[in-house]
C-alpha cells in the first residue's frame, strides 16, 4: 500500500513552509503598507494578498500539479537554457543577492539596533550579521533535519510571540482606519497594493521552495507523484491562510498606529515604535525575538534550498560548499543597509516577476487542460520578457532610469494597457496564452 502523510505530519510540514515564506518582508512590508494607504487600507489589503498569498499559492499549485520536483523541472518546458537562466536568476534573487542578506538587515534594524549606541552601529550589524549567518548555515548542514527545526521548533515559537504582539495591538487599538491617503494608494489602492505585494518575494519563494518542500514529503515516505503532489499543494494551502490572517492583521495595525506615530521611512521603524508604545522596555525584547526568529527560519529554508538546486543543477558541485558561499554572501551584502536593499531589488523584481507568474500559470493550465506542447509555456515567455525588462528599467535608481536611452524605451512601455501601475505584461502574457492554447490545440487535432 503506497504511504501517505498523516494529518500530523502534513500540519508540520505546513508550518515549515509557512515559516519560509514568512520572513523579513512578510513583518515590514504590510504594516508600511498601512500607513501608506489610510483610510483606503481595505482595497489595499485585498491588492496584497493577490500577490502576497494568491500567487506564492498558485506557486505551489503549480508544483504540486505539473508533479515538478522543483522550479528548474517545471522551467525545463520552455526549454534546458531557459530554465538554467531563469532558476540561477529566481536562486539569486531570493538567495546571496536581496532576500537573504534583508534577513539580517531587518533582523538587526529592528530587535538589535535599540540597543546599541549610534557610534557602534556599524561594526554591530558586521558582528550581528556574522553571528545570524553563521547559525543559519548551522542549521542547514543537514536539509533533511529542516522540518524539525522550522516546523516544529523555530516557527511555533516565532507565532507565540507574534500573536501576543497582535492581539495587544488589536485589544488596545490607538486609533481608528480614518487616516490620511499617501501616494498611488489614493487613486488606486488595490493596483498599489498588489505592486506592494512583489516586495515579498513569495511568488518566487513558491517556486524556490518547491524541490525542498518535495524533499521532505520524500523523506516521509511519500513515493507516489501523485500523492507527493497532492501532499505538496494541502501543505501550501495551510502555509497560505496562515500568512494571509497575518497579512490583515498587521497592515490594520500598521493604519492604526498613523494615530499615535508620523509617517516612517520603512516597516521596520513602525514596528519598533509600536512595540515600544504597547510593551514599553519589554517591547524591544519582544519585537527582537519576532524578527530574529522569523528572519532566521525563512533563511533557514532560503540557503537550504538555495543548496539543493544549485547541487541538481551542478551535480559535481558539494552541498556544503554551496551552502557556506550561500551564507558568506549575503553576510556582506547585509552592511549595505534595509533602505538601500529595498531600492536595488525593485528593479529586478518588476523584471522576473511577470516571467515567474506566466510560468506559474502555464504550470497549472498545461496539465488541467491536458497540453503536451512546449510553446504554451514558451509564448508567454516571448511576449513577456520585453515588457518586464521595460518595468524593470522604470523602477530603476533615478540614474538609470531618466538617462536619454532609457527615457526613450520607457516611451514605448507607455503604450501599453496598464503601463501606468506596472502590469504593462499583463495584456501581452494573455495574448500569448490564447495563442499558445490555439497552437496546441491544432497541433494536436493535426496529430489525431
């Protein structure tokens, strides 16, 4: 008889997802995105959730459907060269690159930075980053330990903390969801948020945290693809509900605190001051723990799957080497600053985005509607790619982004359907979707 997870174990492999994707973004982002948007927080929170949750779910669907073992198998029907361009690029990106060092930089701003002096901020977020690194790479030596240390360890720890922080906030609220509109979010709050929701990164982490995921239903005993992937998809989804209550939950208590607090530079400077309004001196022990805790598991997850790929990917290549230069990096990366990480990675993910939900999409359609063909996956990557380089280039540093070329191409962007809130891909990945689907179809009525 084929094995299957018990209720137990698909409830713990749940929370180890959930404790991956619920990282540095997913603490900092939704309660800025609060404040930003006021009065207008309720469109604004649906916006978020389409891609703060819908996507990194569909992300799993999309694995667990097409029975891929991981971003680079399910990449593979494009084509082999596509697939090691974009699983190096997603790998990056959430890897050594952006996600990872975030981690510890927002580890730091928030539950170490209040206790240190202003002269010695410098050298202890380089000893601080060394230390997280170094225990986050501890942890991952043995990936088929990572259930037990993210789900059933690190993460029920982590909610403890998290909800004592809400249900404080909400109990004790500082105000009212009246408050004054800023930017984007007064005209179109649920475009805005949905654009905020790419901060994330979980519809990559979706895909990136796919073959780990996979793994770990392997090690349970599950054999069976279908049964792997029908066990892959219940783990997203309770992953999922659990980060969409907490989405809410936050970015409400980010709007209440506009009655108490100005506007901040970042997420992480409302937490800290919410914190401190509610727990006094305890209040940064508290929100330390939060973010420490939730930083260190989704790196956990980052560099273990990081390692496993890059291993499939390059089989002569050592686990273990992979995942210390997987540590190293981000550990110096992390100096450069929480701000100044936020605005180098919004290019770059205004260009890979659109490429991973046509891929996601793809993945989920191909087998449900029963297509074999290799250019439904491949159209929307042909019709895709210009248009995501061209809002890569408009959310680029003022540099790049207003010199006499550049300005130029950004002109033909503008022509686009949508252009205006970043979803100039949208029109052309459906385009080439009902093309792709019209060329499988004859092809395969040819073949009959």
């Amino acid at each position: 008889m084929e094995k299957k997870l018990t209720l137990r174990n698909r409830i713990f492999v749940g929370t180890m997802l959930f404790g991956m994707f619920f990282g540095a973004g997913n603490l900092i982002f939704p309660v800025f995105m609060g404040q930003q948007a006021g009065r207008n927080v309720w469109p604004a929170i649906i916006g978020f959730l389409v891609t703060g949750i819908g996507l990194p779910l569909l992300g799993v669907a999309a694995i667990g459907i097409s029975r891929s073992e991981g971003v680079f198998d399910l990449a593979k029907h494009v084509g082999k060269i596509y697939a090691y361009f974009f699983t190096i690029l997603l790998y990056l990106i959430i890897g050594p690159f952006f996600a990872l060092p975030r981690l510890a930089t927002t580890s730091y701003q928030i539950g170490i930075a209040p206790f240190v002096g202003q002269h010695q901020q410098v050298l202890a977020l380089a000893i601080f980053s060394v230390v997280f690194y170094v225990l986050a790479w501890w942890f991952c030596r043995k990936p088929s330990n990572i259930m037990v240390y993210v789900g059933k360890f690190l993460t029920p720890l982590f909610l403890l903390f998290l909800v004592i922080f809400i249900l404080v906030a909400l109990f004790r609220p500082m105000g009212g969801l009246n408050h004054g509109v800023q930017t984007a979010y007064k005209s179109v709050p649920f475009i805005s948020g949905f654009t905020e929701g790419y901060n994330t990164m979980d519809a990559l982490a979706a895909l990136a945290f796919g073959i780990t995921v996979v793994n770990v239903i392997r090690g349970l005993g599950v054999k069976d693809p279908k049964a792997i992937a029908k066990d892959t998809l219940s783990s997203g989804v309770l992953s999922i509900v659990l980060m969409g209550i907490i989405y809410t939950l936050m970015t409400i208590v980010g709007t209440m605190s506009l009655a108490k607090f100005p506007l901040a530079a970042n997420g992480g400077v409302i937490l800290a001051q919410t914190a401190n309004y509610y727990f006094h001196s305890l209040g940064s022990i508290l929100l330390a723990a939060i973010v420490i805790l939730a930083c260190l598991k989704t790196a956990i997850g980052l560099i273990t799957s990081f390692g496993e790929t890059f291993k499939e990917l390059f089989p002569s290549w050592s686990y273990q080497v992979i995942i210390i230069v997987a540590s190293l990096l981000p550990m110096i990366f992390a100096n450069v600053g929480l701000t100044q990480i936020i605005a180098y990675s919004m290019p770059v993910l205004f260009f890979i985005y659109p490429l991973a939900m046509t891929l996601i999409i793809a993945g989920i359609l191909a087998p449900l509607m029963h297509i074999t063909n290799p250019w439904f996956y491949r159209l929307p990557v042909i019709f895709t790619i210009i248009p995501a380089i061209l809002d890569g280039l408009q959310n680029a540093p003022k540099a790049i982004a207003q010199s006499g070329g550049v300005t130029r191409l950004l002109q033909i962007r503008d022509i686009l359907p949508l252009a205006t809130y970043g979803l100039s891909w949208v029109l052309p990945a459906v385009i080439a979707f009902i093309i792709g689907f019209i060329v499988s179809r004859n092809k395969k009525s040819a073949a009959v």
